[in-house]
C-alpha cells in the first residue's frame, strides 16, 4: 500500500481540530476562488468526521484541504456499499504542484482502507485530476432540455395516477424527502445516502455562500393510499418574450418510485402556465423521460451533460463480492494500481443466481486494467468493449471484453443525482 511521502518542506498533513474548522473552511473558499464567500460553519460541522478533515499545515497556516465522510453507494443489485466520499480539495494557490494532494490523499486512501470503506467516491473539479489515484468516471449526469413547443405534451396512453399532487413548504420537505429518497436510492445503482447536512442545504435552513437563494418549488406525489412515492423540486425563470411569457422551469430534485409516480410529476412540469422549457441539469442516462412525450425530439441534451462521480475501488473482494451479475460467467482481470490496493490477478465469476466474488488467483488474465478503468466499470457506466476501442483497457484473450460486459452489465445505468 503506497506510504505518505516524509514531508521535507515542513509542511504537516494532520487531522484538524473542532477548534481549526473556521480557518480550515475559509482554505477551502479560498481554494475553490471564492474569498470571502465562506462555507457555512454548521455545514463544515455536520461534514466533520473525527480524524476525517484534513489540512496541510504550514506553521499555523492551512494551506492545503480534503475531508471525507462516510457514505454508502448503492451497488448494482441493490446493496449497499461503504464508501469514502471525498470533498473540499484545495490547495492554496502559493502551494500548488509541489506534492500537497499526493500526500493529502496518500493519508485519505489509507485511512479509508483502514477504516473498511471498500471504495471511496468523489465528484471531479477537473477531468484530469484524479486518475492517477485510481479513480475512474462511474456514473453520468445526463441531464435534458426539454421544448414543450415541439414536445407536444406528454403520451395520452401513458398510465394515470389514482393519487394526488400537492405543494409542499421546504419544512414539509425536509419531511417527507429522506424517507422517500431512502427508498429509492436502492432502486439506482450510482446513487448514495442523504445525510442532515445535505437535507438542510437543500431545503435552506443552511445558508450556503453564492448568489442569494431564491426559495425553490416543491411537490410531492402521493399514491391513492396517501403514502409519498415522488418529488420534484423546481424554479421558474421570470423571462418575458415581450409581452408573451417564455419562462425555463428547472428541475433541482426528481425522485419517482415508479411510472405513475414519474408520468404524474413530467405531466405538472410539461404543462405548466408561462413554461416553454424543461431544464432537467442532472438525469439518468437512460432516464425514459423523452419516451413519455409525443415527440422525443424535443428532449435535447442538457448542455452540461458529464462524467460525475468519480470512484476508486479500494477492497476487491469486498467491492465485487456485494454487486450482483448480469448471467454466469467468469474473467480474469490483471489490474495495475500505483496505490497497491487493487493490484494483481483477480477471478471474477458469478453464478447463474446473479451472485459473484472476486478471488485472487495465478490463473492467465483475460484483460489487462489499471485501477482507474476498475473503477469505471464497477457500476457498469462503462463496457469493457468501448474501453477497449478507445484503448484503455488491453484484451488479452479474443472475445474477453465482451464476456466481461456479459458478466458485469446492468439494467439500469448508473446514476448518482448528489454533487457533494
Ligand atoms: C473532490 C474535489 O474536491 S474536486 C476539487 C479539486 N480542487 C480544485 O480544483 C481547486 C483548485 N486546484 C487546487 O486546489 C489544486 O491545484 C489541486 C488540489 C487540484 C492539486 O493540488 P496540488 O498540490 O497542486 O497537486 P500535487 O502537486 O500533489 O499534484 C499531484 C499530481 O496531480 C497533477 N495535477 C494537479 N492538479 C491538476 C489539475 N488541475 N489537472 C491535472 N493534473 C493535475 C500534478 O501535475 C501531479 O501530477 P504527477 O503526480 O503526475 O506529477
């Protein structure tokens, strides 16, 4: 396992105190260009985790950040997996390029592995960033924008709702959201937990540095037993086409248990007064919203469709041995990790139940991976057969990456709504 590096600048990677969470805030919004904007103490308190806030501490000074948080992922089949959500990484701008993140997430990384979290998770500031810690893109935000012009409206075949919508306060969706998010998280793969940190952000009883936050839109949709099965959480634009209103609704927050659920919801948005467009910045990549229309065509990419969470596989075993299988089968990956903690030959092989493990083994490989490419197939946002034409991967038996997207693929895409 890769070792912190002995500092010979002087400058200390230690765990910060309660005390230190002030000044190590304003690091971060210094780091991310935003002096004098700093994140709001109680939400710095609600992410601190003992041991888990780091700074890189020149004499009294922190010039360097990153804490995680426990999280748990959910894994194709429906499980759930301990991970390492990892966030505020900054370097002052004085301090860069001189090794901070290298040793800032040698201790990371080992502290993770350490404390049983069998990956760690985080989403990317920039593409080129975390590679060389052996993460890899896991999963899309393919979001759209939808012009209810050409959409002409949503199907009329499509199932009605025996339930009701209504609109709710955001202390009435501090509410009724977690339990709800709580049961669909285990319904996506990519998805993660929802902590009181996020839910105050969300619902605004945390004031967050930026633009002056306009109180959002909520409304939740409740099934004909009065039990909540979906939310959507939205803004209008106040935007005038001379007299005529060309007003954008864009969706913040989109849960749907099932179809009816979801129908009900896209019906609100798509037909609502004043409204021309849908703004949807963050959707599964294989949401079915454009096949609920009358014309697909008028769901056009979101222009901020990306790579957004970012994972790194720390404990083999464990990783794959909580995912389920698409069919039987078995590979042998080779897998070269700089860190050490995914590196050699595994056997992956699942039976015809669905269940699998990952074994070490002196069997001959099948595909040759580093840890990155791991990472991006864990949750299957990837097939090997695309890694492999854009020679990321090496195949080293014919026909092995397609009997490793045989074993690893998964119905639903993976999909993780929550930028942390
Ligand atoms: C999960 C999140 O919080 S994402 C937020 C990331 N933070 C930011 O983008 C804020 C602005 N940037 C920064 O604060 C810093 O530049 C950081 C944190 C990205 C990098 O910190 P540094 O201490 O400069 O990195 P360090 O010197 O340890 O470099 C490590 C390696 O990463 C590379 N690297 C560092 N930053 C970048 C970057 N932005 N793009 C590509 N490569 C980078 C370095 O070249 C080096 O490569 P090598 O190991 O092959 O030689």
């Amino acid at each position: 396992m890769s070792e912190e590096v002995a500092p010979t600048d002087g400058i200390e990677i230690r765990s910060i105190t309660e005390g230190e969470l002030g000044a190590w805030g304003d690091a971060v919004s210094r780091g991310f260009q935003r002096a004098g904007m700093p994140e709001a103490l109680e939400f710095r308190r609600l992410r601190n985790y003992p041991g888990r806030t780091l700074g890189a501490f020149e004499r009294d000074k922190i010039v360097g950040t990153l804490r995680s948080f426990p999280n748990e992922l959910t894994v194709p089949g429906g499980a759930l997996l301990p991970v390492s959500a990892i966030s505020g990484v900054t370097v002052r701008q004085t301090h860069r390029r001189r090794g901070l993140l290298n040793r800032m997430m040698a201790r990371e990384l080992a502290g993770a592995r350490e404390r049983g979290e069998a990956a760690a998770i985080l989403v990317a500031a920039e593409y080129g960033i975390y590679r060389r810690y052996g993460f890899g893109p896991a999963t899309r935000a393919d979001g759209l924008v939808v012009n209810l012009h050409h959409a002409e409206g949503l199907r009329a075949d499509l199932p009605e709702s025996a339930g009701r919508l209504d609109l709710v306060s955001m202390a009435e969706l501090a509410k009724y959201g977690p339990e709800l998010h709580e049961c669909w998280r285990r319904s996506r793969p990519g998805a993660i937990g929802r902590d009181e940190a996020f839910w105050r952000e969300a619902t605004g009883t945390i004031e967050m540095p930026g633009p002056e936050r306009k109180e959002p839109f909520a409304v939740v949709h409740r099934d004909a037993g009065g039990t909540v099965t979906g939310l959507l959480v939205y803004s209008v634009t106040d935007q005038w086409d001379g007299p005529n209103p060309d007003c954008v609704l864009t969706v913040h927050d989109f849960l749907a248990l099932d179809t009816v659920t979801a129908v009900a919801l896209w019906r609100y948005a798509c037909s609502m007064d004043w409204v021309r467009s849908v703004s949807i910045a963050s959707l599964a990549p294989d949401d079915p919203l454009p096949l609920l229309l009358n014309n697909p065509r008028a769901a056009r990419p979101h222009p901020e469709q990306w790579d957004h969470t970012w994972l790194r596989v720390l404990d083999v075993p464990a990783a794959f041995g909580a995912r389920t299988y698409a069919g039987p089968g078995r590979v042998v990956l080779d897998v070269t990790d700089r860190q050490g903690y995914a590196s050699g030959r595994w056997l992956l092989q699942a039976d015809v139940t669905g269940a699998g493990t990952a074994e070490p083994t002196s069997e001959e490989p099948d595909l040759a991976i580093d840890a990155a490419v791991l990472g991006s197939l864990y949750l299957g946002a990837e097939s090997a057969t695309r890694l492999a034409a854009a020679a990321q991967l090496t195949e080293l038996r014919p026909g092995a990456a397609f009997a490793t997207d045989r074993l690893l693929g998964t119905p639903l895409k993976a999909y993780n709504p929550d930028t942390f």
